[in-house]
C-alpha cells in the first residue's frame, strides 16, 4: 500500500478446467506460467477463484496458492450435495484442500445439478478479471462444462488464458480488455489524509482502512461544489431578467441600465450552467461520497464473524476495486479478531443506527420547512397572479377607471411576473427534490427505528447478521439511488 489509508488493489484470477487430464505435468506447468505472467505483469495482489472438482481445478489450487496467490472457493452446491459428486476418500481429501481457502460461497442451494454447475461457471466468471480455462476445444459434455463457461467468458469481452490439456500450449483472448489498474480506487488512495471525525475506531476496524473512510468523508464533506445551489441561481437569475423586463414594459422605463442588467442576468445564468456542464469538480465530489458511505456500511459490519456480502450483486463502474478490497479485508479480519456479540451490538445501535436515525431526522427537518416556504410562495404567486388578472379582466370588460400606477402595476406588470415566480418556486422544489426526500427521510427512520429494536433482542449471531445485512442494505440502497439522481443531474 502507497500510504496509511490507502486500500489494496486485488485482482482476481477464476478457473475452469475438465476432470480428466492426461498430460499432468505439461498442463500443470502451463497453469504455473500462466499465473506467473499475470503476477509479473500487474501490481497489487491476485486472488485465485475456483471450484475443488477432481482434476485440473485441484491442479489450479495447488499452482495458484504455491505462486503466492489466495483462494476463495465457489462451490456449485452446498457441501453435503457437492460431496455426492466424490468418492468418500476423494471427500476427505476436498474437505483438506477446502479448510485452506480464505473464503466460501455456494452458488446454488436448489435446482438440478446441471443448472447448479452452469451458474457456478458464470458466477466464476462474473467474479473474475481473466478466466484461465484448460480446455480441449471441444463442446461442453454437459450442461455447464467448460467450453460453455469459456463462451460465457468471450461473450461478454473478458480476458480469457486457454490452455490445451493436450500439449499444454496457451493462447490469450481478448486482453486487450484487461484492466491493470483501477483509476477510481487509484484516485481514492491518492486523497489527502483527513483528522478522524470519531475520537476512536468505534468498530476496530484495521487504522488504515478507517482512515480511508475517514479522508473519503473529509474530501465529499469539505469538496461538495452545491451543485443545487448553482442550479438554483441559474432559475433565480432568469426570474429578475423576466422582472426587470416587465417593469420596463409595464412602467414604461427606458433606463439604459435596464437592458444591461437583463442582459447580464442571462449571460450568468449561461455561464452557470456551463460550468455546471462541464467542470468535473462535482464528479470526484460523488465518487467521494460514494466511496465513504461504502466504507461506512463496510465499517458497521466489520464486527461480524463472517464478511457481510453487502456488494456481492452491485456492479457499479468506478466502485468494483473498492468493493472488492472492503470485502476482502474484512473477510481476513473476521477470521482473524472475532468480536463478543454485545459489544458488537453495542456498538452497531450507538455508531450506527442511533447515528442514523438522527442524521434522517436532522435531513428532514431541515427539507420539512423549505418545503412548507416554496409552497406557501407558489400558491401565494398563483392566488395573486389569478387575482390581478381576475381584476384586469373585470376592470376592462365594465370600463372601470383606475389610477396609472395601478394599471401599470396590477395589470401589466403583476400579471407578466406572477406565474413566472410561480413556476419559479415549484422549480425550486423540484431541484431541490424536497417531497421525495421528505418522504424518503421517514421511510428510512421507521425503518431503522424497526431494526433498532430486532438488533437490541437478537440473541443469536446467524439472527443478528440477518438484520444487520437488511439494514445496510436498505442503508446502500438510499446511497445508490442519490447516485443515480445525482449523476443524472450532473450530466444535464
């Protein structure tokens, strides 16, 4: 690692590979050439991901952890099913090569075998920078055998290794795709670090990646350009344009200024949102954000005895180094600093949820007034625009005679500029996205406050890691969909 608070870059390597081999050494030496290569031409660490079948997936196993590499094993179906593919000392003898890997996931927990085997191969896949395949070239024998894993693997453009099991020769597929480094992780290391905004580590995280959050929370919460707040002066600045306008129509005023202020007043607005378009200030902004509320949800549950799969289905272009680093390093500490469950939950309720629910309650009270204003304003605009143009109506339809000021004032000018104040304060609510937040706000505060009552009677890890997994995702969730709402935004 570059720096104290600079996350790890992993790559990961997946397998694929027949059961019966013939020419062992020439295809063990291929896989070892092979994983060498990638090791030498790439930075950071390689993680190995596979099945244990019989044959060449062993044969990987053995090469990948004698080159230096971990492995995580992904299992078509949970063991006890998986077992009825072994012979009893071929079982005892996966269950040997299983208690080494850092990390297991079964993929299927029903179906048929074939289906089971399939998705294994595609989720190896999904999981993977470059598949190694060792594979004849011939069609699959069966539903999820090698040559279907390999097509998935081109289909979709990854690096593919293919290893003859004949002559142990290799030949590379598309690695003009392959990533050696990863920007969006590469400019998150490459942050200032930033004092902790906690007095201590509350979740005994590793100090690095604590403070990783840390300096990503420090830069989105100092870095946040107000990017409503420009859009908001670009409607503001076209409602005086539209006012002085009609003062000079409605009054008669030929001041010089008055075209000059009009005219400045839509040169700022334009120069407003070109900046907006175009100054990339706001993207680093989001990445930022985004990056330290990962951490956070990542920090809650590092407690655990097993690594939450918070980001296991989340495939977010930007996010996949850091992701992949967050639930690898917590997989290592799990194992490694086991945590009581009281002073997990302690902790989770007062750093995390009480945290929370007080953070939504702060938001909403805030929304809640600014809310109430714009609406008194557009329907205070409205009442007024509909009653000076009611009274103009009147006044001309029976020849009313009225003084000067009020014909210019209540006729001309109220009746031009109202609706356009009108529409300014509903636009004001929408850039600010006010009603949704205020609904979103107390949706999240009964759901957390739901949470907060499960968490303090679970009595049992397996419960208690079911709702803590359910709150922080519901908790990604609410991160996710401002993600969505505010790159739109930007890229408009």
């Amino acid at each position: 690692m570059s720096a104290p608070s600079a996350l790890p870059l992993f790559h990961v390597v997946g397998f694929s590979g027949h059961r019966h081999v013939a020419q062992t050494a020439a295809v063990t030496g291929a896989i070892t050439e092979a994983l060498t290569t990638l090791k030498r031409e790439t930075e950071g660490e390689w993680i190995a991901l596979s099945s244990v079948a019989a044959g060449s997936d062993q044969l990987f196993i053995g090469q990948a952890r004698a080159a230096g590499f971990s492995w995580h094993a992904i299992l078509p179906l949970p063991r006890a099913e998986f077992a009825r593919d072994f012979s009893y000392e071929e079982w005892a003898e996966v269950e040997k090569i299983l208690a080494l890997a850092e990390h297991v996931r079964v993929i299927t927990e029903n179906g048929t075998r074939e289906d089971a085997y399939l998705d294994c191969g595609m989720e190896t896949v999904n999981g993977s920078d470059v598949l190694l395949a060792v594979w004849d070239g011939q069609p699959a024998r069966g539903r999820g055998g090698t040559a279907d894993v390999v097509e998935y693997a081109l289909s979709l453009g990854k690096p593919v290794v293919v290893i003859d099991p004949a002559t142990g020769r290799t030949r590379r597929e598309n690695f003009s795709a392959f990533e050696h480094t990863d920007p969006g992780l590469t400019f998150l290391n490459q942050l200032p670090a930033a004092s902790v905004a906690w007095s201590e580590n509350p979740f005994k995280a590793p100090d690095h990646i604590f403070a990783f959050q840390q300096k990503c929370d420090h830069a989105a919460t100092h870095g946040a350009p107000q990017f409503r707040r420009l859009i908001v002066s670009t409607v503001l600045l076209h409602v005086v344009a539209t006012l002085v306008a009609a003062a000079g129509l409605a009054f008669g005023l030929h001041l010089t200024a008055l075209p000059w202020v009009k005219l400045l007043c839509l040169a700022g607005a334009l120069g407003v949102a070109l900046a907006l378009r175009y100054h990339h200030h706001h993207h680093s902004w989001v990445r930022c954000r985004l990056a330290a509320e990962f951490c956070r949800s990542a920090l809650a549950t590092w407690g655990l005895p097993r690594a939450a799969p918070l980001f296991q289905d989340l495939d977010l272009p930007g996010v996949r180094g850091l992701t992949r680093a967050l639930h690898v390093l917590h997989s290592r500490s799990a194992n490694a600093q086991p945590v009581a469950m009281d002073e997990f939950k302690r902790t989770y309720l007062e750093k995390r949820i009480d945290d929370q629910l007080a953070y939504y309650q702060r938001q909403e009270n805030r929304a809640l007034p600014l809310h109430g204003r714009l609406k008194a304003g557009f329907w205070i605009a409205t009442v007024l625009a509909l009653t000076t143009t009611a009274t103009y109506a009147v006044c001309q339809t029976w020849h009313i005679a009225v003084p000067p000021w009020v014909e210019s004032a209540v006729f001309y000018f109220l009746p031009i500029s109202l609706p356009v104040v009108a529409a300014s304060f509903i636009s004001l609510i929408s850039i600010n996205d006010l009603q949704r937040r205020v609904a979103r706000y107390r949706e999240m505060h009964a759901m957390l406050a739901d949470s907060r009552k499960q968490v303090a009677f679970c009595q049992t890890w397996n419960s208690l890691e079911r709702i803590v997994l359910r709150t922080e995702r519901a908790l990604l969730q609410e991160v996710l969909e401002w993600h969505s709402i505010t790159s739109f935004a930007e890229s408009h």
